[in-house]
C-alpha cells in the first residue's frame, strides 16, 4: 500500500497567500515564504505554489517569492500559473521547484505536456484541471476556473496522460472553498480512468473529510487544501493520526 500524501497549497496573487471560494473573492492570509517553512517543518509531504492570476494576467510566474520559498522548505515542491512552454518549465525548476503544474497553457499548446515530459521526464509534469458541472457533464475550465473550454474532463485527462503528465491534480470548482467534502463523484471518475498518480483538491473542511477522501477511494494518491491548513483549522499531524488509527497509511 503507498503512503497517501497530505499537501497544502499556497494561491498566490500579487506575492501574497489568499484563499476564496468557487474559485472567487479572495482574501488575504500570509506571506507564502513563512507558510510553506512552517508546513515544511510540521508534517506536510509536499507543497503546491500556484501564482493563481499570472495566466488571466498573461505573464509570467512570479520567480523571486518561489525561490525564497524553494530555499525554506525541504519537502517537494509543485509550482503552476503561467506556465505555457518550455522554457517556463527551466525558469521554474532552476528556481527551485521539483514539478512543474500546467493548466491554461497545456490548453492552449496540448504539445507543451509531450515536449516537457521528453526534456524533463514524466515525474516533472503535473496536468492540473480545473473542472466543473456544465448540464450535467464535467467540464475543463481555463485561466483560473473563468473560462469553460467545453473539454470533457475525463477525456482531457486521458490524452493529458497519455500524452506524458506524471500526475494529475483534480480541482473541483464546484466544491472549492465550500468546506463540505472532497467531491468524491468527480474523483472516483478521474480514478477510475488515471494510469497515475491523482491528487484531490477543493472541499476539504475537517479531519473527516480526508478520512471519507482515503475510505471511498483507496487508490487515491494524496489529499490536498488550502483554508482548513492556512487558518489553523486543521494541524497537518493531527490530521495524520487520525488517517493512521483509521487504517489510512501516511508519514508521522
């Protein structure tokens, strides 16, 4: 059985961690330098920094903050927003991040997941997909959960695979921010069609949560939020030993 992952994730807009819900109104929580050290040094397995605007924004990824961030922690590090070729994925790694997450620009360029996966290998790539309900069907959304492609989601992620992403990130608008579970519907979906590694987000809101997320779908491979870590809701190893004496194996 592989230890489940419990990841916090750092949306970054303007230099400084917020967090909203539905993927709006955002409000201000920390500076992103002194949350990932503080995750880094109580319990989390990995880190996600996504600079949330700079794909609606049509810049680059902010690279000074990501390499006091990188330079802190000593846990990996996933790092997306902006990211649209190749030569971002080399700006991002050389400033300290492990994976590299594309959204937006894989969107735009379906070419940019094959070209990095040859130059970078498999394990650097990370598809995150932004879904929601449209009718009844589960639909790709772009530039930070405000443009509906009209991709069905579960077809995206097939070709995102096969096309050379290492992991896939599932961002459920629909429960983004709510605090009423993980979407366990749309997950069990993605799982039942993923050939690798698949990473829950959106809806976490108490320890029960991740043990529902890890119960209903076992091959899951990691849990990830933002408010219930950022506001001191949840203590990451608190959450851990909860997992452990429910049978759900992670790293105390």
């Amino acid at each position: 059985m592989i230890t489940k992952r419990i990841i916090p994730c750092l949306d970054v807009k303007d230099g400084r961690v917020v967090k909203g819900k539905n993927f709006k109104g955002l409000a201000d929580v920390a500076s992103p330098v002194e949350l990932g050290k503080y995750y880094s040094d109580h319990g989390a397995d990995e880190l996600v920094f996504y600079d949330i605007t700079a794909s609606v924004e049509g810049r680059k990824l902010f690279t000074d903050i990501l390499k006091e961030v990188a330079s802190t922690i000593f846990i990996p590090l996933s790092v997306g927003g902006g990211i649209r070729t190749t030569d971002d994925f080399e700006r991002v790694l050389s400033a300290g991040a492990d994976k590299v997450s594309v959204n937006s620009g894989a969107i735009a360029d379906p070419s940019l997941i094959p070209k990095a996966a040859k130059l970078y290998g498999n394990q650097c790539v990370v598809l995150s997909v932004d879904i929601a309900r449209v009718d009844g069907k589960f639909k790709v959304f772009a530039k930070g959960g405000r443009e509906n492609t009209g991709l069905d989601a579960l077809d995206w992620i097939r070709r995102g695979q096969e096309n050379g992403a290492g992991e896939i990130v599932v961002n459920s608008i629909d429960t983004d921010g709510v605090k009423q579970g993980f979407d366990i519907e749309m997950l069990r979906a993605v799982e039942e069609i993923a050939d690798v590694p698949v990473i829950a987000s959106g809806g976490a809101g108490s320890i029960q949560d991740f043990v529902d997320l890890f119960r209903e779908i076992p091959d899951i491979d990691a849990g990830l939020a933002a408010s219930i870590f950022h506001y001191g809701e949840v203590e990451i190893m608190d959450l851990k030993k909860e997992l452990a004496k429910n049978g759900v194996l992670v790293r105390l």
